[in-house]
C-alpha cells in the first residue's frame, strides 16, 4: 500500500489463516477504514495490532491474555489498542466481544506530555557550527548536507512538519514583480475523508537570503544532471551512499532524512568541530523552535495556527511550556555572551586562559582611570558629562554605560541591589509570559479587535526584559568569577 506522505510502500501481510473468518473480517475492516480516509501507515499499525492480539488470544478465546497483553505496553500504546479493538468489534461482532470490550475500557485515557527539546544552548551550539560549515568549508564538503542546510533555515522560521518539507516541489520559488520572494509550502495535516490525503500549498513570503541559498541549490542539481518534481531527490541523496538501495519513491524519505541528520553529527559536529556531547536536535524539532519564536515575538493565534498548518487553534497549547523555558535560556546565553565580549575586548589578541596578573578588578571595567568617571549609585558612568543626565534611562543598572564598582564596605549591598533588579525583571518576563498565554488560550481574546495589537506590545516589553535582564545578569557573572 503505497503511502506518499510518508514516502513509503506499506505491506500489509493477512496470514492469521488458523483464524480463518477473523483473517477475513480483518481484511475487510482494514479495507474499509482506509477507503474512509485512515492513512496506510495507520491501516499498516492497526493491522500489527489485531494481528498480535488474535494470536495471543487464541483468536479472542482466551480475552485474559489480552489483559496482560495491554498491561505490558505503554499507556499511549494501549489505549491505541483499545480504541481499534473497539471499532473492529463495532465492525465485526463476535461471541466474546462484550469481554474484550470491558477490557478495552480499562485502557486510561492516553496523556501525552510536551515535546522535549535539546537544551537551548546545545541548540545555538548547532546553529554556530551549521553557519560555520557552510560558510568557511569547501563545496565538497558541504554539497552532500545542503539539504540539512535548508532544512535549518526555512522550519526554524515557517513551522513545517519534515514529511511536508521533503514535499516541496523543486518550482517551490515564486518571485513576484513588486520585489517580494514567496515560497509555495506543502501542508498534509488535513482529515479528510477519501483514500488520497489531500497535499494543500499555502505561499509565505520568504527573504532574499533564503531565496539565494534555495536557488543555489537548485542550480547545483542542475549542473549534476539531476531532474526531478521535488526538491529533494531521491538520486541526489544516493549519489553519496556507498551502495545506494531500491526506493519506491523519487525524492528523499524521512528516514533518508533522519539517516542524514545523524551524518552530520557524526561527521561534522563531532568529526570536524570535536563537539561530543550535544543533545541531538530531532527533524521535527524546528517546528517547534519557529512556534515558541512566533509566540514571543507576538504572533496572534490565528496567524500562528495558519503557518503551522493547524486547523484547530488550542493545538498551539502544548508549544508554550517551552516559551518560558527559552525565554530563560536566551537572557543566561546572553548574559555569558555579553559577558565574553567583554572580556575579549580587555585581552590582547592571542591571550588565552585566566591570568590573575594580567589585568586586576579595575582593569576588567575598563575604567582605569575612575576619577574621570561620573560617579553613581554602586558605581559609575561613561557618559560625557556634559550629556549627563539628560540622555540616562530610568535605571543605571539596565544601562550599557554603567560600570558597576561599588566601595568596598558597601559592595554586598550592590549586589543585593543587582540581584533585586534580577529578580525584579525575571518577575515581569513571567507576567508577560503568562497574559500572552491566556491572550493566545482564549479564543474570545484573540479575536478581539485589539488583540493583535496587544500581543505585538506585550512581546516588545517581554524582549526588552530579556535584554535588560541580561545585562544585568553578566554584570553578576563578572562578579561570580572573583567569588
């Protein structure tokens, strides 16, 4: 049964020939419910799950054995079992139905948790060595990974499934006479139901950035001879398998994929870069990276449920646990960031390492002579002072000309006063955070006439947050290094 979503030709095998009515009935169920609409590669599981179950029962003679059968298998599993166990009885009913129907409703209801994402660091890590790769490595090395390139670049920004990416068409570029750049976006989330999945096409403008790379890409496969409808092809990814095998489908599969994903951690990230121990960032994971950043950006709910090609709003639900999460993640990797900046800026070219006789505390502050400083609460300021204090902002601790150098009976206070602004701001993200959630979890709020207008206002004030918080939090950093 040929499946091409998935890229794959499903075989379904009926062999319960010792249970010769139920292998009958099975066919006829399986063939029904894929004339309904159900994918093969849900006909294929619901098939391995009847099967496995006849045979354990005996063909349903023996319905305590399907009791310790579903109590083996995991809580999302069973309950998966129980809900085809009760359609193919509604379909074919038998003597021993009633029994293995109050079994089946001893299945609880299947909770399943939020997606876990790879630590935010280990994920700009990636970024840094992607970039890096493409950037400064020849083309021999980077041809064979142009698709995990383009993967990084488009579903970072536009929320799509990987079966969806590896559908676009290679006519995929839309260049318009008013200068703008759109790409056509294959969507397959959509229950219908006939036998074919209905493949819809939603265009979203795109930059020239991207529009580059993708063409560039394409005009490679060109010169390798390479002609095909999709934009990934299958004989592209077998040019570089050592022995290429027979695929039913000519573009790339999500195993394909998912093979070439872990190539590149192999080859690049640990072979090339010596990073050993990043988490591993999954296909479908920039979905979620480019939902949780419209989300913080200030996206309205509709608009966010259109570009990731959800047809019910509340499906966005489960994104914004992480929202807090990265949110975090991001002010700590700034902070160390703007806190390595820094120091840089202070050592010479070519000092590597701690060295306690190379500058001392006043050093580090950039302020060796402090007298020509405006002296501050805690510390002082770089301004001129003939602008002083006509250009301050309302507080010097979120200020890029503030150095902190309190005296020194008074620098635990200082520091108390840092943290209290800390925490001051951490308090305010997690407001922020919170109305955005409510805001995007009620659907009379998102359709609000102000709404949008609100949400782009409070994802403003949540990134300035962000960034306040982090300066204030390198400012502790610094400290914590004497501690």
């Amino acid at each position: 049964m040929p499946c091409p979503i998935k890229a794959n030709d499903f075989r379904l095998v009926f062999d319960l020939e010792l249970f010769g009515e139920l292998n009958l009935a099975v066919k006829a169920f399986i063939t029904l419910r894929r004339s309904t609409g159900v994918s093969p590669h849900k006909c294929y599981d619901e098939l391995q799950l009847l099967k496995k179950t006849i045979r354990v029962s005996n063909g349903f003679k023996k319905p305590d054995r399907l009791k310790q059968t579903m109590l083996s298998m995991s809580e999302p599993r069973a309950y998966s079992l129980s809900n085809v166990l009760k359609n193919f009885i509604s379909f074919f009913p038998f003597d021993q139905g009633e029994q293995i129907l109050s079994i089946c409703n001893t299945a609880s209801f299947a909770k399943y948790d939020s997606r876990d994402l790879p630590h935010f660091n280990d994920v700009l890590i990636f970024n840094d060595i992607l970039n890096d790769f493409f950037q400064t490595k020849p083309i021999e090395l980077t041809l064979k990974f142009m698709p995990i390139m383009i993967w990084w670049l488009i579903t970072n920004i536009i929320p799509q499934r990987p079966t969806e990416f590896l559908l676009m068409n290679i006519n995929c570029l839309e260049p318009r006479p008013d200068g703008t750049i759109w790409l056509k976006v294959p969507r397959i989330k959509n229950d219908n139901d006939t036998p074919e999945k209905e493949i819809r096409y939603d265009l979203i403008q795109i930059d020239r950035k991207t529009y580059q790379i993708i063409s560039s890409y394409k005009l490679k496969l060109v010169e390798l001879g390479i002609e095909d409808e999709y934009l990934f092809p299958r004989d592209f990814y077998q040019m570089f398998r050592n022995r290429p095998k027979r695929q039913a489908f000519n573009r790339m599969t999500l195993y394909n994929f998912d093979l070439l994903l872990q190539e590149f951690y192999i080859e690049v990230i640990e072979g090339i870069y010596l990073e050993k121990s990043l988490e591993k960032i999954k296909p479908g994971d920039t979905r979620h990276f480019a939902i949780i950043n419209m989300f913080l950006q200030g996206f309205n709910m509709l608009s966010i449920a259109r570009m990731a090609g959800h047809d019910v709003i509340a499906t966005q639900e489960n994104y914004y646990s992480h929202a807090e999460h990265f949110s975090q993640s991001y002010v700590y990797i700034l902070a160390q960031r703007m806190l390595e900046e820094k120091i840089s800026n202070e050592i010479p070219e070519g000092f590597i390492g701690w060295r306690s006789d190379a500058y001392n505390r006043g050093k580090i502050y950039n302020d060796q002579d402090t007298l020509k400083r405006l002296k501050v609460d805690y510390g002082f300021c770089k301004e001129k002072s003939e602008i002083f204090p006509n250009s301050c902002v309302e507080d010097c601790r979120m200020c890029n000309n503030y150095i902190f150098k309190p005296d020194i009976d008074k620098y635990e206070q200082g520091i108390k006063w840092l943290q209290d602004f800390s925490a001051f701001l951490n308090q305010r993200m997690n407001e922020i955070l919170l109305i955005m959630r409510e805001q995007c979890g009620s659907s009379l709020l998102s359709k609000h006439p102000g709404s949008e207008e609100l949400l782009k206002t409070n994802s403003k004030n949540l990134v300035k947050y962000m960034n306040q918080k982090a300066m204030v939090d390198s400012r502790l950093m610094e400290e914590d290094r004497y501690d």
